[in-house]
C-alpha cells in the first residue's frame, strides 16, 4: 500500500490491516464531477494486491435494510464495494481462525457524497446497513457466487458485537436468510 499523492487511488488500512479503504480523486466543477471508480493498475499499485475480478453485483435498498453478514466458504469472495446512491455502514467481520484479528470487526460509512470503497479480503463476512432514505449499492467480486458454499453469521451475534448505527425505536429490515445467520459459536470459520 502507498501514500503517494500522486496516485489516483489512495488505501488506507483499517484497524484490520488487511481491510482497505480505497479513495480515488474526484475532480468537479460547477457542472458536476468524475472519478474513476475502478482500474486494474491503480488498484495493484495502491493496495499491492493482484486479484481479478469476475462479477458486478448492484443492489437497491430502503432505509434501515441490513444485509448480511454473508461469505462463501468455496469459491471465497474478495469484494470491492461503494455506493453509487445513498449512504451505508459496511461492516467486515474476519472469520480467518489463523489470523490475530479473528472475530473481530471494522465499519466504516459507504456514501454517493464521499465516494469511498471498501475491500472486503476473502475469509470476511460482509454486510450493510442502509442509512439513508434509500441507496444503491455496488461491489465487484473475485469470484463467482455459489449458493451452495454460502454462510450467513448473525448479524446480532453477542460475541461478534457488531455496533450498527440504529436509532432507537428503528428495527433492521431483514429477509429470512438474515434473520436466520447463525452465532458465532456455530457459524463455519475458516
């Protein structure tokens, strides 16, 4: 990783260092802006990582919508993920049995406005929380997905302690998969 401002393409290390927060210049006017959301070189070069990806996922979502926190036990996904409307808390949780950051979590706000990205690291469970009124939501993935190698570890789990940003009185909208992740004493690790 670099902290060369002349780059296109910052990474900065999360509390887990392997977790990434990717921020690419924006240049605007009175018009409007441009950035370049993704390119194979800058990415290598900022982050010293060499992954391919294979797909684009885009997901729309209303307020207080939390999905997650899914990973893929074969076929594991590296994700780089942004948000193109709207405003989220991306959470990555390290499910790595080997790693000294094992069970722990980092967060960070997703936003149009601020047009950060995260990289998510395969060996993580991924999700988010939908902050704004709605927001769309984008990732790319190394590889492909594989319903049948998917985990869903509970979003709630007291060991994990995930500490999502819901206002009192407000309750996370969740599908039944969601609703159904398991603890973290259950969930398969890595």
């Amino acid at each position: 990783m670099t902290a060369d401002s002349n780059l296109k393409l910052q990474a900065t290390p999360t509390a887990i260092p392997e977790v990434l927060i990717l921020e690419s210049k924006v240049f605007g006017d009175n018009r409007g802006w441009f950035t370049e959301s993704f390119n194979a070189n800058d990415f290598a070069k900022a982050t010293g990582l060499n992954v391919q990806f294979v797909q684009d996922n885009h997901s729309f979502s209303r307020q207080w919508t939390l999905r997650g926190m899914h990973y893929q036990l074969k076929h594991t996904q590296g994700k780089l993920v942004r948000v193109t409307s709207g405003a989220v808390f991306d959470v990555a949780v390290d499910v790595r049995k080997d790693s000294s950051t094992f069970g722990e979590w980092v967060g960070v706000e997703l936003s149009a406005d601020n047009h950060k990205q995260m990289w998510v690291p395969p060996g993580f469970a991924h999700g988010f929380l939908v902050l704004s009124e709605t927001a769309e939501f984008l990732y790319k993935t190394t590889d492909y997905y594989d319903p049948t190698s998917e985990a869903c570890l509970s979003w709630c789990d007291p060991t994990v302690k995930i500490d999502w940003p819901i206002p009192l009185g407000k309750q996370a909208l969740l599908n039944a998969k969601d609703a159904a992740g398991l603890a973290w004493d259950v969930a398969p690790k890595f």
